[in-house]
C-alpha cells in the first residue's frame, strides 16, 4: 500500500514502491530568523524513516531550508532533486547524488520515477533568481502509482499539459498564503483555483499542502481548508479531498 504523511507546510513524506520521498523539508523553527513557526512538525525529525528522495521544488525559505537539509544529509546521504539553477544548493549541504532538472526531464532510482513539470511561480531567495533559475513541481510515479507535487503555483495551463502526460492518483496542491490577492493571484493558488486546477489535472484525490504553519500572508491560518470544502462542495467533489492535520497520512 502506497502512503503519504503531511508534515507541515510543504513538506509531505511519500512512501511510493518502497522508496521514501520527502518534499521541501522544513524543520527549522523560523523562516529566515523572523517568520516564526505557529505549528510543530507532525513527524518529529528524529522519527523519520530513512529518506532515499529528497525534491525542492524551488528556493524561497519556506521550501528550501538549508538548516533542515543539513540535517537529512547528516542522517544519510539521499538523491537530492532541484529545478534547473538551483542544484549548488544540494552541493553546498553536503550531499553527493545531486540532480538538476529542467522541465519534463526525468531520472529514474529503484523503480521510482521522478519527473520534473513547470509551475507559475519563481525564486525570490536572491535578486537575480528570477531570470536564471527555476521553480517548479514533481510527478513521483510507479508502474501502479502517482503523485504529483506542486510545490508553490499559480493557476494557469500548465496543469492540463500535466493531465496529457499523466494519471494522477494523488495531487499535493497548495491552498494557503493568497492575500491581499493582488500580490499572489499570479504566484500562489487559492482554496477555489486549486480546486479548479485539481478539476484539470483529472487526479483521483486532492490532499492540500502549504497551509496552517507558517503566516506569510494575511488570511487566517486556518481559513484555507474551510474555503476549499466549500468549493469541492460546489462542484460535488468532496469524496476526492483529503484535509490531513499535521502528521496524518492518507493511503491508497
């Protein structure tokens, strides 16, 4: 049986064909020394499985902590996966099977595939990320399964093209940091524009990440899954969408 535990935030653990997966890890108690962390990770560090797969899926401090992967490499020594651009990260904590990745590339460990898709999103950990680097999402298949993990995006086509080229079983969408909208309408998706981009995708079961850790927006920190049962209620979808706390894991 395949599993995924949401930590906190974006980073979900993913137990797929055997191979243990960790998206954006983020463990540290702040967001580069001043955004605070509101709630604790639902896996304690110490308890994590052995991890083979690490994905960042791009380098803004909510999603990429060099702390926390300093960390994961002192506990063994993962394939670490980044955007083009941003694999001097991996360098610089210390691990040694570092993978870069444009979009639509793919590598395959064990009988694990990892497949790197575009997200409307960029980096803003340094001025001149923008123009040289990208941000975007992974598909983690088997021959029986997959996942897709968005990491941070905002709504637009790229979502259909995912669906031409994959089955999704289970869509890891962010749903939180989204006011004032006029700052993240083009960067971060909302509780209705995930859904509607869940509706794209033509996966099976939505699971919400990027919510109730850390207040980098405005909205209430516990609004977004209030407004995304709303909108799955609209649409009839409610037996498709998955709200875990911290350290809940969903089968399937």
């Amino acid at each position: 049986m395949n599993s995924l535990t949401f930590i906190n935030h974006a980073t979900v653990l993913i137990q797929l064909g055997g191979v243990n997966v960790l998206t954006d890890p983020v463990y540290s108690w702040t967001l580069g020394y001043y955004i605070p962390r509101l709630r604790m990770p639902g896996v304690a560090f110490g308890e994590l499985p052995h991890i083979d797969v690490i994905l960042v899926s791009h380098a803004d401090y909510d999603h990429l902590n060099l702390r926390t992967l300093r960390r994961l490499r002192r506990r063994n020594q993962s394939m670490i996966f980044f955007p083009r651009g941003l694999s001097k990260y991996g360098t610089r904590t210390g691990f040694k099977d570092v993978v870069e990745l444009d979009f639509w590339q793919s590598v395959e460990i064990r009988n694990l595939r990892v497949t790197c898709v575009p997200a409307k999103h960029f980096n803003k950990r340094l001025p001149w990320d923008r123009k040289k680097t990208l941000a975007g999402g992974y598909v983690v298949q088997t021959n029986a399964s997959t996942v897709y993990f968005a990491g941070d995006t905002g709504y637009d086509d790229h979502f259909r093209q995912i669906a031409e080229r994959f089955s999704i079983d289970v869509a890891l969408l962010p749903v939180g940091a989204y006011k004032p909208h006029k700052w993240f309408k083009d960067i971060h998706l909302n509780p209705a524009s995930a859904v509607q981009a869940f509706v794209d995708l033509k996966a099976k079961s939505l699971v919400p990440i990027h919510w109730g850790t850390f207040k980098i927006s405005d909205e209430p920190l516990n609004e977004p899954p209030v407004l995304l049962h709303q909108a799955v209620n609209r649409l009839g979808l409610a037996e498709k969408l998955h709200v875990l706390k911290n350290g809940e894991t969903f089968r399937w």
